[in-house]
C-alpha cells in the first residue's frame, strides 16, 4: 500500500477556499481574491501557508517505497515523474519494467493535483455547446468539433497561472497548465459522454433506436457523478450525442447522500431540459422490474430500457460479482443489453474473466475513446493508475443463453 485515501487534500483545500477563490462560479484572479476582507489583513500569507500544508500532506500520500512499502528516509525519486519514491537503487530497479507504464501519467498527476486545488477553474456554461450534436470520435473532435470550450481553458489558464506562485511549486509552463485543464474537463463530461454513447457499442442498437421517440438508459447502481450529472444539466449532453429526447433511471442511489432523488419519482420525473427526464428507484433493480415495468397497473408502468448501464460496478471481485449476479441474470433473461465501465486495464481483464462462466455474449470490450483523461495512481498499486470509465464491455442479451436455463 502506497498511500491512504481517507482525504483528497486538493478537494479540502477546494471546499473550504471556495466561497473566496471562486465566488461568483468561477475562480478569480489573485488580486481580486486579496481584496476580500474576509481573507483576513494577512489574506496573501494565509493562502500561500494553505497551499504550503495541502502540497506537503500530497507528499505524505507517497511516503513509503513504491516496491517495497518500507518508509523512505532519503529522496530517491524516479527521475521521470519525480512522484515514485524508492529505498534503494535495488528497488527502483526491480519496479523499472512496470514503473515505465504509468511514469508519465504520474508526472502528470503531480501538475492536475495543484489545479485541482483551484475550485472552478474553467466556466462550464450552458452555452458552450455549438453544433447539431451527434456521435463524439474523441476528445480532440469533443473540443474542436462540439463545443467552444478552448477559449474558456485558454482563460483559466491564465488565471490558474498567476496562482500557481502561491502553491511554491515550480511553475510547469502555460502549456502544462492548458493540458491540465483539458484533463479537467474530461473528467467532467466523461461519464455523460459515456450514456450517451452506450448504445453505439451494440451492434444494430443505435438504428433500431432512430425515430423511436425516446431513448430509456436505466443507470445501475448509480451514485455522485449520475446524480451530478443529472442535477447539473449535463445530462442533456448525452441526448444531444444520442439526436433523441433521453429518459435516464438512476437505480439505487444512496438516499443518505442523494436525498432529493427520492421525489424523481416515474410518475414525477426530474424533467431536466424538454426533452431530458430523470427517474430514481431506492431499491434493488429486481423490485424496480417487478413495480414499474412487469406491473399490470399501467399508471405505474414505464418502457423497458433499451439499454442497461454501470459505471464501474467492480464486478472484478467476487464480493461485488454476487451481488451484481442477479441483476446481470435478469437482464439476460429479459433481453436487455448491458454495457459497464471499469477504472483501468487491470480491472477490465479481471472483469471479463470473472463474467464468463455466465456466458455473455461480449460485443465490444475495449478502451474507451471518452474515458476521463485525468488519471491517477491506484492506492493500493504503485505502478497502476485508474480514470473513470477507462475501458467499456458491452454484453448483447439478444440471443441470450440464459432463458433456456436459467435458474431464476
């Protein structure tokens, strides 16, 4: 184990600066910032010590060798990302190999850890959005091709820039911090981009679809970043990828956290823009079938899904397998197409080995074009690193196995 994620200090240090870094929406240059009185006489000082404490408790995330796990009394750094902290020549050596795939990713992690320190750094308005929609090829075609958002990052950088001499980090170039920013961004709009394109991953799924009126994605397990995005509007982007009005069913989410998903109810949806409608269900899935799509009450009922999807249900475990298994069953054996998302390589090989003794029939498994580009290294493996929705498997119940002998 390398590090210990119980706190994010660039999200601490993002929460509690918020209101005065960014208090219209978007973080402000330093000398406006300074002008707050609520800062304090000493507002420059205070916010360089923040800085200061948030950069070294980065540090302690990393305070054991990446091969040994032992604690390191020198700095033996690898000399490429300068994030890989070893004991010994021995063990920089025996992590050469492993260490030279995630290298520079970490060397970039250390540049997106300070912006992210920086709440709102790039303005996400509605209005970024340009274009007819349709289908996104990749990020480069996303930021070229479907939105106008390189005026926006060419700003924050300027802006992230001047901040960057308060973080006692040397600055990495204006280059670096744009980069970082389109990383940033990535992460945002990943897992809507994802939605949206989930269809696309089965074969005949996205013709049959065209001029069927709504399309109904039913998210599994879904938790912060379906609930974001339904509640921040961005969900809209994926009815725009998709060229049809969307209806999206979060499945499960925690009400502890996400209490006011409890009111988008299918008889009162969240209706999110016109053509965009959001419903949460509490409970299990099967519970959800059985009340809303198999119930003869037609005032209760809503379409079957054409599509089913889970971000990152971590069925690469056999904890997390058994309790997805049903669910996975019930879909076989009702016809409905599945597509998840793993965080990394290592985790999508594992999940495909777990799912087939089930028998499915995978029509796509590969890396994902609009995974998050903002990568980070995994806590408990040195040499791995994870990003939302990296790889995508896409399971096409169509001619499922299942119903002829199933033990449901």
């Amino acid at each position: 184990m390398t590090f210990e994620l119980k706190e994010y200090p660039p999200r601490s240090f993002s929460e509690k600066y918020q209101k005065y870094l960014a208090p219209h929406g978007i973080l402000q240059p330093p000398q406006l910032v300074l002008k707050n009185k609520k800062l304090g006489n000493n507002a420059e000082d205070t916010l360089k010590k923040a800085f200061k404490i948030t950069v070294k408790k980065l540090a302690k995330m990393r305070s054991t060798c990446a091969n040994c796990n032992s604690e390191v009394k020198g700095t033996l750094l690898c000399p490429g990302c300068k994030a890989a902290k070893y004991c010994s020549e021995k063990c920089r050596y025996e992590r050469k190999l492993s260490h030279a795939m995630v290298c520079e990713a970490l060397r970039l992690e250390l540049i997106d850890q300070i912006v992210e320190c920086l709440p709102t750094p790039v303005l996400l308005g509605r209005d970024i959005l340009r274009g007819r929609g349709g289908l996104v090829k990749d990020w480069k075609d996303w930021f070229t091709r479907h939105t106008c958002l390189e005026d926006n990052i060419k700003a924050g950088a300027e802006v992230v820039g001047q901040w960057w001499a308060y973080t006692g980090v040397p600055h990495p170039g204006e280059e670096s911090i744009r980069a970082s920013l389109e990383r940033w961004v990535s992460n945002v709009f990943s897992t809507v981009l994802t939605i949206g394109h989930c269809p696309t991953w089965l074969p005949g799924l996205q013709t049959s679809l065209q001029g069927q009126g709504a399309v109904h994605i039913h998210l599994l397990g879904a938790d912060l970043p379906e609930v974001n995005a339904v509640e921040s509007g961005l969900i809209q982007v994926s009815s725009r990828v998709l060229g049809q009005p969307l209806v999206v069913t979060l499945v499960a989410p925690d009400l502890a956290h996400h209490p006011q998903t409890f009111s988008w109810t299918p008889r009162s949806p969240n209706q999110v823009t016109p053509g965009v409608r959001a419903v949460a269900y509490p409970g299990l899935y099967h519970d959800f079938w059985r009340d809303h799509i198999a119930t003869p009450d037609a005032q209760d009922r809503v379409p079957r899904p054409h599509v089913a999807l889970a971000i990152h249900p971590g069925v690469h475990t056999d904890e997390m397998l058994e309790l997805w298994k049903p669910t996975l069953q019930l879909l076989a054996y009702e016809r409905v197409p599945v597509v998840m998302t793993t965080y990394n390589k290592a985790e999508f090989q594992e999940t495909l080995e777990k799912l087939e003794p089930l028998r499915c029939n995978f029509v796509h498994k590969d890396l994902n074009p609009l995974r998050s580009l903002l990568a980070k290294q995994t806590p408990y493996e040195p040499d791995h690193v994870w990003a939302s929705n990296s790889y995508v498997i896409a399971i096409d119940n169509s001619d499922s196995p299942i119903p002829n002998g199933s033990s449901m």
